[in-house]
C-alpha cells in the first residue's frame, strides 16, 4: 500500500507546505478506512508528545476529512474541525488550518444528507458563513494561497450544489477584496460564482478585472461574452466571442470555445475546427459556422448565437446533471459522451424549446416525458425516463420502453389499460400514437413502426441543429424564382447576373389596416432574401418594408403578389424568402434551391426561361423597355395562353441561333399535338423549331404560346438554343401546372 506507507514517513518526519500538499494528494487515493484509522491512531500518539505541533494537528485533521468523506460519519468532520482550529490557534498566519476549518464546517453542515449522491443538501446557515469566512482567512493569511479559494469555487460549480456555491460566492468575495485579488484566478473564478448565483453585472466586473491583471484574453473574453448574453445583451457578447477567438492562443481557451460548440456541431464540424492553425482563421472559421445557422432561417447576423447562450443558460438551470456517474439499462440505447446534462439538455441545446410536452404520471411509472417539434419535412418526437436517477432522463426509442424492457417485449403481442393510457397521454402527438390507445388488439406492427421513427429521430435530434421560426399565423408564400441578365443603364448589358424572386400570399392570409391619405387599405410587410452557398455563406441579402395599398380587402382567391430582385455571382445556392408582418405575428419562409449560370454578353449564354400570363397582376418592366408577364403560382387555366420570355448572350449582332421548344408532361414522354399555336403558329406541331438573327450581345425574346389543347396536369416547357457557329447548345427548363378554368 504505498500511500500509507508515504502517509507514515508523512507523520514520522517534520513537513513543510510540500509535505501537506503530499499528504492530501496521497489520503485522496486511500480508500481503506481501516489503514486509515490506525493510521490517525498512531498520529494520535503522535500529537500527545507534541502537542504544540502544528503540523501533526494538521496531519490530524487531513486524516479525520478524508475519514469522514469514507464513511459519511459526522463525528469526523467534527475531530478534523477540531484539529485545524487547534493548528490555527499555534499558527494563526498560517493558511491551511484555515483552509481545513472551511472545509469541515462545510461538510458538517451537509453530513445530515451527504451520503445521498443525487440529493442537493440543504445546509445550515451557522455553517456556511462559518466556513465562508474559513476559506477567505485562508487567503487572508497568505494571498499566494489563493488557489484555496479558487479550488472550493471550482468544486461548487461542478457539485452544482446550491449551499456549496453560497459558500463559494462568500468565500471568493471576501478573497477578491483581500490582497489576493491580484491574483487573476481569483477573480476569474469570482467571476464564473457570480455568473452561476445570477450577479451578471458583478461578474462582469470581475472578468474585466481578470484582464486588468493579465489573464489569458481568449479565456476573459469567452467569459465575458457569455455572461453579456446572459445579461440579455447580445451586440456586447458577439463583440467579446469574436475579440475572444481572434486572441485566444492558450490550449484551455481553445479548449473553452470548443466545448461551446460540441453542443451542437457535429463529428466533421468539429474536426474541422480542430485543424484550424491560428486564432485570426478560428475567429473566421467561427463567423462562418454562426453565419450558416443564421442564414438558414434567414435571421439576423448574430441570432442564432445569442439563442445557443440563452439555451445553454436555460440548460444549466433545468438539465443540470447532479451526478457524473451514469448508468444505462437495455432500453437506452443512446449513450452521451458528455456529462453535463441530461439527455433533455442535449436535444434543447440542439433544437431549443419543443412545441409540445407531455407526461404520464402513476406511482408504479417512471419519471418519463415526450417532446414534439414540428418541422417542415416532418415531425421530430423524443421520449426520456428517468429510472435510477431522477434527475436523469435518457431518451429511448419508443414510448413503450417507459415501463421498461420487458413490458415492451409483451406489449407486441398483448394490450392493457396501462399501455393504452400512456399511449393516451401523447394522443396528439401524431396518429400511430391514437390508433395505439385506442386499438384493442395487439399492436405490434404499430410499435415496430413508431420504434423505427424513434430511432431515426434520436440520430438526426443528436448530430443536427435547428433553430425554426415560429409564427402564430402562418402565411402560406408560394415563391418561385429565375435569372436573368443585371439590367443597367446601357440596354446591351454589362454583364452579371439577377436573380428574380417571385411570391404570392393568399388574401385570406393578410391583415389590412386603413390607408392615412388617400383612402383604401395598406398591407405594410418585411421581406428578407438571403442566398447562401453550400457552406452557408451569404452571397446575396436583401431586406426591405413594402406597404401595399388597396381599394378593397384582398380575399381568396385572391393573392398579393411582388417580385424581389438582387444581383448574384455564378454558382449553386439556396435562396431564402422570409415573410413577416412588420410586428412578427404573421409569417412564412420558402427555401428552395437556385442555379445561377454566368451571363456575358461576350460568352454563348442563355437566361433562365419565364413563363407569365396576361390577367396574374404581375409584370416585370426592364430597362430594356420590355414589359415580361409573370405568374408566381405557375398555374395556367385551361385554354389559357402563355408568355414566354429568355435572353440570348455572346452573339454577334445578325448572328442566328437555333431554337427548339418542347413541351412534356411531367412523368411521361413529351406532348405529341397537344401544343396548340404555338408561338403564333395556326396549328399544334409536334416540335417547334426555328433560327432567328441576333441582336447583338444580348438578345431578348418574347413569345405567346397557346394552351388551349392542353390538358390539366404538370408540365416542363425545355427550350434548347445552339450557336451554329460553335455547336454549342443551352436547355432551360420551365415547370407548371395546367388547371381548371
């Protein structure tokens, strides 16, 4: 047993502070209470014949705590407070019998509870004051003993133990105030207490006072930044997270930002931080991953970091591991790597607050929840219970695993009331979980499908990230989009390209209020386009107030229609169009995918065909002086007619091309003689082809084509155009639908 052997050369031999540093690193690793007590014993006889020693009563009092954090036992907590305020009346300037004194009059005040791992202890207030103003004397007698102080805070803050942090807060208070102040940990640590006890205004003060004394920049800032957000001021936290990055060079601070980010990055994103070399390209790196999350919900700068600290506070308060010891049963088949929060904490620091929660509470059930999100392309559902730990919920993949392995297994072939009731609880919660309560007849095939979902659902909620907008009305914004040549002052075009975003809201989506002047009614609304790449950079953003005016209220089946034009660069994004009333209530966001080709009036190029029709109430006037018919819904009545508008590039003035149209159904082979005059014509060929001159670098055409032969359905109008001269050919390709008159 070598410890005890170092524990008795320890207690044979005069010691130093070194020796007492040995001693408490080498009593942690006993765990034989026995050797222990034999041990105290013969220090005991020690002390006896040197009774004015100081160290041997502080040898003592080490032995007594380590005892008593073996057994639980108060009574020896009460010898080793004993024995250090024996210590600190031989040497009253001497820190440790100070520290030992805090120590013990804390852990005597939680002994009534202590052995209990998973309950927060309820401590007497004779006993915390006593054992605040212990660790503060400690630093009070030798500031260079700081680390007293900073370890008790640091302990407080993992225990997550409410009396503990009290104590802490005193303790590191008192120290900040005493010449030990001038010791950055302290008030780095003085500032993660205050933060912790709710005091945002006092931490920040001693985190500025941690820079003040030359602590590490990237640590201080990320402490600052997190505290500002919790404070509810955003623009200062993005100004010290950003400051933090671009400074933090010590492997603790880029170790802190890290963690940060594992809430919610996943395996490749963290890798990729990872070979990030230099604290300018991290500062980047980061500003790229925010901004991809802002852009996908076509936020403001800076939203969705803000959210994260907010949901990470929220987290830290409500999901909050008590324990770090974890224990899984079969059921569970999700395994955390972290042990911060519960399983709870991992998906709401993911995906943030559900949209609905439900219990099922009776007295043989375990503590269990269900969380709903609704999304887009379907419904997220997480189940957790909480078995052997209350505090503790874990997800597992089907509800019916709430009462346990083997109810799940007989649940497939037999039902009882209990099954249908908890099933009953989550009624809206999707049709399975209803048909379930409500079935009375074995539900295997049900359980087995719901299973499958749960499982799919933990993997995505655990490796993604979300942070959906909500509206208490959805709009309902039907948004379609196309390229065309940038319009500038000179008609011939100078390159670049537009990208035209289309919508139409139904009327009965809308709130007018009264126009001011003129009479009529005003229909004020925010519109945000954002185009983002792959990566989630923004290549484009526009935001703008439009108020539009009307005589009458707009109802179904009327829509309001607009279009948002701004220039992009060449490449494959995603455009975003964000909806809103001007006070949020009402809204939409339509994401769809974008290919924007290069136009060059020195280059063979062809823009993206439109398709519009007279009577939408939408047209678009270029600078061209061309006025382009649009149709955001893509619908066309039957025997209706439509406008065809494209732009031609690269060719030399009274150059021809060639140009073909067809036009196919969706999911079947193109149209033989459906196509009705086309483009003018008297009868419904079977392909159109046909060479036009050019007008010079750009070239913009216009045409009618009839549908009045074409049947209801979805349709592709392909229009191909080749350059003779080079052989080079371009196919733009137009969907829409065909409907009743």
């Amino acid at each position: 047993m070598p410890a005890l052997l170092l524990l008795a050369a320890l207690v044979q031999a005069p010691a130093d502070r070194a020796n007492l540093v040995s001693l408490r690193d080498s009593l942690g690793e006993v765990q034989d209470t026995v050797a222990l007590k034999r041990l105290e014993t013969a220090t005991i006889e020690v002390a006896k014949q040197n009774r004015s020693d100081p160290l041997v009563h502080l040898r003592l009092g080490f032995i007594a705590y380590r005892l008593g954090e073996l057994s639980k036992d108060k009574s020896h907590y009460d010898d080793a407070a004993g024995e250090f305020q024996w210590a600190g009346e031989l040497q009253p300037d001497w820190p440790y019998p100070w520290y030992g004194q805090g120590l013990s009059e804390l852990a005597i005040g939680e002994a009534g509870a202590i052995a209990v791992e998973n309950l927060k202890q309820i401590l007497g207030k004779d006993y915390l004051s006593k054992a605040a103003k212990a660790f503060a004397r400690a630093t009070e007698a030798d500031p260079s003993f700081a680390s007293a102080v900073v370890d008790l805070a640091n302990t407080a803050l993992t225990q997550r133990i409410r009396p503990r942090l009290d104590v802490a807060l005193s303790a590191v208070r008192m120290a900040a105030a005493s010449p030990a102040g001038r010791y950055p940990e302290v008030q780095l640590v003085r500032g993660r207490v205050e933060r912790e006890a709710g005091e945002t205004d006092s931490a920040l003060v001693a985190f500025r006072a941690y820079l003040g004394l030359a602590g590490d920049s990237g640590i201080g800032l990320l402490e600052t930044a997190r505290t500002a957000y919790l404070a509810r001021q955003p623009r200062d936290g993005w100004t010290a997270y950003f400051n933090g990055a671009r400074l933090a060079r010590s492997a603790e601070a880029v170790a802190l930002y890290r963690l940060d980010l594992s809430w919610i990055a996943d395996s490749a994103e963290l890798r990729s931080f990872d070979s990030v070399a230099t604290p300018g390209e991290r500062a980047a790196w980061l500003t790229e991953f925010w901004g991809k999350r802002d852009a996908l919900e076509a936020r403001d700068v800076g939203e969705r970091l803000a959210e994260h600290y907010r949901r990470w506070f929220q987290a830290r308060h409500d999901f909050r591991l008590v324990s770090r010891h974890r224990h899984y049963d079969i059921t569970e088949r999700y395994r955390s790597l972290q042990a911060e929060f519960d399983d709870r904490g991992v998906i709401y620091l993911r995906h943030g607050e559900p949209d609905r929660r439900a219990r099922f509470v009776q007295s043989d059930v375990e503590p269990n929840e269900s969380w709903l999100y609704h999304r887009p392309s379907g419904d997220l559902v997480f189940h957790f219970v909480a078995r052997d730990d209350a505090t503790d919920y874990k997800l597992v993949e089907s509800l019916v695993d709430v009462l346990g392995f083997g109810r799940g297994v007989r649940a497939g072939s037999q039902m009882d009331a209990q099954l249908a009731d908890l099933y009953a609880s989550r009624h809206d919660f999707g049709s399975i979980y209803t048909r379930v309560a409500a079935s009375q007849r074995p539900v295997g095939n049900e359980l087995a499908t719901e299973r499958a979902h749960g499982r799919q659902d933990i993997v995505f909620g655990t490796t993604s990230d979300s942070y959906a907008r909500h509206f208490d009305l959805p709009m309902s914004v039907v948004a379609s989009a196309f390229v065309t040549g940038k319009e500038t002052a000179d008609t011939l075009g100078g390159g670049g390209q537009l990208l035209h975003v289309i919508f139409a809201i139904p009327g009965e989506r809308l709130s007018a209020a009264p126009a001011e002047a003129a009479g009529g009614l005003r229909y004020p609304l925010l519109f945000r386009v954002i185009v983002a790449d792959s990566t989630g950079h923004v290549v484009a953003q526009h935001d703008t107030l439009r108020v539009f005016t009307a005589r009458e209220p707009v109802r179904h089946p009327d829509y309001l229609t607009g279009r948002i034009a701004l220039p992009v660069p060449p490449g494959r994004y995603v455009y975003r169009l964000l909806v809103t009333t001007v006070d949020g209530g009402a809204g939409d966001l339509v994401t769809h995918d974008a290919r924007v080709d290069s136009l060059d009036p020195h280059r063979f190029s062809v823009s993206d065909v439109v398709v519009g029709r007279d009577g939408s109430g939408l047209v678009w006037h270029t600078m061209a002086g061309d006025t382009v018919r649009l149709n955001p819904l893509q619908r066309f009545p039957e025997g209706s007619g439509m406008n065809v508008y494209y732009e031609v590039y690269g060719l030399a003035r009274g150059a021809a091309y060639h140009t073909v149209v067809r036009l196919e159904r969706e999911g079947r082979r193109s149209l033989f003689g459906a196509i009705g005059r086309l483009f003018g014509g008297g009868r419904a060929p079977v392909l159109l082809e046909f060479d036009a001159p050019s007008d010079g670098p750009v070239t913009r055409v216009q045409r009618g084509i009839e549908l009045r032969d074409v049947s209801k359905g979805s349709y592709r109008l392909v229009v191909t155009i080749a350059d003779p001269q080079t052989g080079t050919t371009v196919t733009r390709t137009e969907q829409f639908q065909v409907v009743d008159r």
